[in-house]
C-alpha cells in the first residue's frame, strides 16, 4: 500500500450515481419513449489526507456537487463507495451507529440564503446540531458553546439572539460555518461556499476557513468553479467533465504544467495580471447534453488534439509523471 492511503482520511472508489430522469411510465407506453438515465457520476475515485483540501473543479453540470451530496450520505451510490477513516461510510449511514459518523462528516451549502431556517434565531440554528446529536443537554452549556462557535467565525455572542434576514450574505455564510462545526467535524464538504459572495466578502470567508483547518486539523472537500478561489484553498485539484475526474494532480503542478486539453482550457479562460491588454482563449464549445454524452472521450468534440481513437474509445485515467490523467493525446505524447 502507497504512503499516501495509509493517511488518507477519505477515500472514494469508483464513486458513480445514476438518475432514472425517464417520463412517467404510462406517457413511455404511450408515446413509445425509451427510460432515460442520467449518469451524474461515473466512476470517480480519489483521496484525502488528513488536514488537506482537495478541490474538484468543472462547469456548471459535471457532477461536483453530486460527489458532495454522495460524500455525505444525501445520495445513495449506485455503484461503488467510500471509506470514512477505513470504515465504509455508506454502509455506516444506515446503522444507528451512523449518527457517530456523521459528527465527523458536515457539509457547508451554496446557498447562505436558502440554508439558514428563516424562522430560527441563530442560537437556535447553530444549536440544532448540538441537541440533535445529544452533545450537549444543559442548556446554559449549549448557549456558551454556540458564542464560542459564533466567536470562531468572527461573530459576536451578542449575535445569537438576532435572525438570518438581520445579516449579510458573508456573516450567513458565516453562521453555516459555525453550524458545521458545532459537533466537531473531522471532514467538511464545502458545496461552492462563497459563490454567493461579493469577491471581498469571498476573501475574509476563505481565510477564515484556512484558520480553521490550521487550528482544528480539519479536512476539506472544497467544490468549486473559480480556479482562483482553488489556487487560494486546495493542496490537491481533481478537474472534473461530464461525470467524470479527467486530470487528478497537487494544486502547483496542475496550475503551472496542466496535462489535460480540458484542463487547459479552463486555465487559459482564466485573466492574468501580466497578460494586460492579451487576448484571452474563450472555453470553446458547449458541454454535451449528459443524457446523450458523445462516444470515445467526452471531451472530443471541443478537444483540438481529439483523432480517431479519441471519439471511439474511453480513456482510462493513468498515472502519468505523478498526475493522474485520462487523455489519449497524453498518454500518446502528442501533447
């Protein structure tokens, strides 16, 4: 076994989901229409050491936040699996067990508008965790935990009494952060965390959650579609197309010497504080439609390096000079 899964914390194998996204059975009868499924996942495995951040990065559609949602147990895998701190975490979820588990696995949302119970003070929002796992019973405790959490994000105790709508979109996302780790978290998945910020706002949630991980060695799985915000976070980057991981390298190499056509794309639609006044390489092409994806390689209707091989056989991912890719024209060195 490998140095580095001997320490991972996380570990998904062959990780894939399904959706029947088929019309109701009758209309299929009727109207002489096939069952339509959907593979918002397709085999993706990869893993996290303890105390490191690994960002997964694609478009919109490519199954990020399928992998997050399957991560904590919100999806049922329909194929493969993951392993919690060598436990298998899905298996786990269903056992009354399973609740120990997932103290140590939280998730933060998107959306720190949509996440927060408007009806709720923030006492009770960041308390909701704390009762529900029975950590904490006495009620005076569970308020100095919830001002202990509050002042771990930058925010006051004084705080607690007031509701969502009282704050802005940074100081929720703020709160969602303190709910995440009042039952101690060891693993969060954070679903795009700071997409729904002003940039500055995006800086001061970032930095709090680099804080965070120094001081209570958590581990992160940070999905994103900003490369800025993941050169900012990451240690290791997955890129991610159409259900599939295509490149899998450390956050430097993959920034300085991307292997992957998509990889570099992404990279090149990126603007640079040197490159003022140059042109800037658009992503070209759309994402196909994932419930008719192209044969071959995904990728080869927008890939300029894309031949024969390429639109009828699948790549497999490889490790290649320590950066798993899953490129024909990498595995050729044609480029």
């Amino acid at each position: 076994m490998s140095e580095v899964s001997t320490k991972a914390l996380v570990r998904a194998t062959d990780l894939a989901k399904t959706f029947d996204v088929s019309a109701p059975w009758l209309n299929r009868v009727l109207e002489g229409q096939p069952r339509m499924l959907l593979k918002a996942v397709d085999g993706v495995s990869f893993e996290i050491e303890k105390g490191k951040t690994l960002a997964l990065v694609g478009e919109s559609g490519c199954g990020k936040s399928t992998v997050a949602r399957l991560l904590v147990g919100l999806y049922e895998p329909t194929r493969g699996g993951f392993e919690f701190d060598g436990e298998d975490a899905h298996a786990a979820f269903k056992t009354p067990e399973g609740r120990k588990l997932r103290r140590r696995i939280q998730m933060i949302f998107q959306d720190p508008y949509a996440s927060l119970n408007p009806r709720w003070t923030v006492e009770d929002i960041i308390a909701e965790p704390l009762r529900e796992h029975e950590i904490l019973s006495d009620e005076p405790a569970i308020k100095e935990r919830v001002g202990e959490l509050l002042k771990s994000v930058g925010l006051s105790p004084l705080d607690m009494v007031k509701f969502p709508h009282q704050f802005s979109g940074g100081q929720r996302q703020r709160i969602s952060i303190a709910r995440a780790l009042a039952t101690h978290p060891e693993f969060l998945v954070c679903d795009e965390p700071t997409s729904a910020l002003d940039v500055s706002v995006q800086a001061q949630v970032l930095n709090i959650m680099k804080d965070l991980q120094r001081q209570q060695g958590l581990t992160y799985l940070f999905i994103s579609h900003n490369l800025a915000v993941v050169r900012h976070v990451s240690d290791q980057v997955g890129v991610m197309y159409l259900g599939r991981l295509v490149e899998l390298a450390d956050k430097h190499t993959l920034f300085d010497t991307p292997r992957h056509p998509y990889t570099r794309m992404l990279l090149d639609a990126i603007p640079k504080m040197h490159d003022t006044g140059k042109a800037r390489t658009p992503v070209s092409g759309e994402v196909p439609n994932p419930l008719n994806p192209p044969s071959g390689c995904a990728f080869h209707p927008r890939c300029p390096h894309a031949n024969a091989r390429c639109s009828s056989e699948r790549p497999k991912i490889q490790t290649l000079a320590g950066v798993k890719v899953a490129c024909h024209a990498v595995e050729e060195g044609r480029i």
